[in-house]
C-alpha cells in the first residue's frame, strides 16, 4: 500500500541508493521506522545539527518521503550504490567492493569516492563532481510579519567560534544598542534547546567568519539561504558561496568589520522601504532552494550520472577496483594534508592578515 505521507513523488532511481549513517545508534529510531512512518524533518529539526545528519539522515528523509527508492544501512554494501559523508569515513573503512557517492561537505577533496557531491560551485573541478545545494534548515520558523520594518533583533545562528571576533566585542554590542538594536546569538547552550530554527523575533542576520581564501572555498550558502527562506535581511562575510548567487543588491549586504554592520543597520533604519523590497526580494530567491528542488537536483543526479558511472564501474574486476583503491587512498593523504594546511593558512579577507 503507497504511505499517505509522502509528498510529490519522483521518478525512481534505475538502481537503488543505500544512504551510510554510521551512527545507528543515535539514529535507531530512524533504522527501525516503516515505511508509513517515516518521520518529516520539521518533527525532528532539534537533531539535524552535524555533517551526517545534514547530508545523509536529511536527504534520506527528504528523498524516501518523495517515494525514491533509497534505503538507509550504517555499513557500506558491497556491489551497491552507497551515498556518505566524505568525513565520516576513511581508508581503513577499504570502501573499493562499494560504489560510493560522496558528500564532501567542507571537508577535503573526497578522492576516496567514486563521484562526490559538492556544496560550493567552485568545488567541481572535474566530470566525477556534481554540485547540489545544502538543504534548508529543517523546521524553520520565518520572521513574524506583524514586526514590519522594525529592526530591533540581529541574529547569529552557529556555533559562536564561527563568528568574527570582532562581532563578539562589547564595544560592538554598545555600538548596537546605541541604534535600539539587540545582538543575539544562538549557539551551543547546554541544557537549552537549539534555535537555528527558529527566525520570528530576527530583523537582521549577521554572519561573518574569519576564513581563509582557500577554506572559504568549500563553506556552502546555507547562511543566505535560510535568510531568504525566513524573510529576513543578512549581512554576510565576504564567502564566494554568497557571491556566486549573489543576483543584486538586494540579495545581502556584504559586511566584513563591525563599523560595516552598523552602516547597513543605520540605512535600513532610514529607509523602511528599503527593507522591505530585500525582504520580498528574498522570498522570491527562495523558491530556487525549496525543498522540492533541491529534491529534483538529488534525482536528476541519481538517477543519471550516478547510474551511468555505477555501470561501468560494476564491469571493473575487483583487482582492478583494489588497485584504483589504494591510489586514492595516496591521494587522499595529500588531500587532507593540505586542507588542513589551508584551513588554518593564508590570507583572511575579513581580519585582512596572512596566517
């Protein structure tokens, strides 16, 4: 019997996809669902908060509600399509009997895998990687329309380290109050509930990082995204992933030192109808990132690419599979080496320095 829940179905996949949650403890509930409950990712957004659950948990959720054929394991199944996180798996894991999709997220090059999915545009570099946008934050709550053009509450959403120092200073946040305006950052609290979510009380987003050129160059647009989504105005760090899909003016104000912040705040204040035509602006940019698109790119992507690769590589002997194995697992090492370098390596745009 078809499960009343799902919402607009999709073409099925030519092969089945098996989704790897390492975490099967965490996720039990999830391995031991039927099919007719499969929980909605609104109803459990409090747990959508590292890498895996972002990209495997939330696109397995999304795609099976959609009626995909794609199934969850928390091992890798031999002769099978199995989609991971890059970061949640390594060359001890000896991946080669699997047909692995990669999730790159912010990670390294997934040299591991046989096709991986990026979040950044400028991260396809070659025919094996696809780009698919980070999904929407699950369960959000947009902006109360009744606060109008009031800009009273100016928000971050992240962990808190994310966040450019100078955004933390007391000096900024006397500079803020000054204008009538209330910094709020919702980050990790113990004992309190997560409010990433949750965009009623926001006028403002604020979101500025002090990344290198070389590590801002795997960060996803999530941050604008969900402004959009939430209806509200962001100010956004100087990240080629805001860039790119950066349209007009009205997208977001790009922001890199408290001083730049409080201009932005200071002219939305002076021009109420400013505010509002970003905010119409950004529902509008929204609907690109709908959950249902996002859902199509996942299946335009399985459903071809992946299936056409799988085939060629399922003609491939084992030998010869241990063989591509253990040269990626070279290239891997170099790989993480070097992120690791650039992570914490060159030049910061925001704190304009070299480290």
């Amino acid at each position: 019997m078809e499960p009343e829940y799902l919402e607009n179905l999709l073409a099925p996949l030519p092969f089945p996809v098996t989704f790897v949650c390492r975490d099967r403890k965490r996720w039990s509930d999830l391995f031991a669902a039927s099919e007719s409950s499969i929980p909605h990712p609104d109803e459990i957004y409090d747990r959508i908060i590292g890498n895996q659950d972002c990209w495997i948990v939330l696109t397995y959720l999304h795609l099976k509600r959609r009626g995909l054929n794609v199934y969850l394991s928390d091992f890798f199944l031999p002769g099978k399509i199995c989609v991971a996180t890059s970061l949640d798996f390594g060359i001890k894991d000896r991946t080669f009997s699997s047909f692995v999709v990669g999730c790159r997220s912010d990670g390294p090059q997934p040299t591991l895998c046989d096709l991986a999915i990026v979040q950044n545009q400028v991260n396809v570099e070659s025919e094996t990687d696809f780009f698919i946008p980070h999904w929407c934050q699950p369960g959000l709550i947009p902006r109360n329309q009744s606060r109008g053009n009031r800009i009273e509450n100016i928000v971050f959403k992240g962990s808190e380290s994310n966040l450019y120092e100078a955004f933390r200073s007391q000096e900024f946040m006397g500079e803020l109050e000054q204008l009538g305006v209330k910094f709020k950052i919702h980050s990790f609290q113990e004992n309190q509930p997560l409010k990433w979510h949750d965009y009623s009380d926001a006028d403002l987003v604020l979101a500025v990082r002090d990344l290198t050129e070389k590590d801002a160059l795997v960060k996803p647009a999530s941050k604008l995204v969900n402004a959009w989504i939430a209806g509200v105005p962001a100010l956004l760090g100087p990240e080629p992933a805001f860039q790119q899909i950066m349209r007009s003016q009205l997208d977001y104000f790009e922001v890199k030192t408290p001083q730049d912040a409080l201009n932005v705040i200071q002219k939305l204040k002076a021009n109420p109808n400013l505010y509002q035509q970003i905010i119409i602006n950004g529902q509008k940019r929204a609907e690109e990132y709908s959950v249902d698109n996002v859902a199509q790119k996942w299946q335009n992507v399985l459903a071809t690419s992946v299936p056409q690769s799988y085939i060629r590589w399922s003609k491939s002997n084992q030998l010869s599979k241990i063989s591509t194995f253990i040269l990626r697992a070279f290239q891997q090492k170099i790989a993480v080496a070097r992120a690791d370098y650039h992570r914490t390596h060159g030049y910061r745009p925001v704190s304009n320095r070299m480290t």
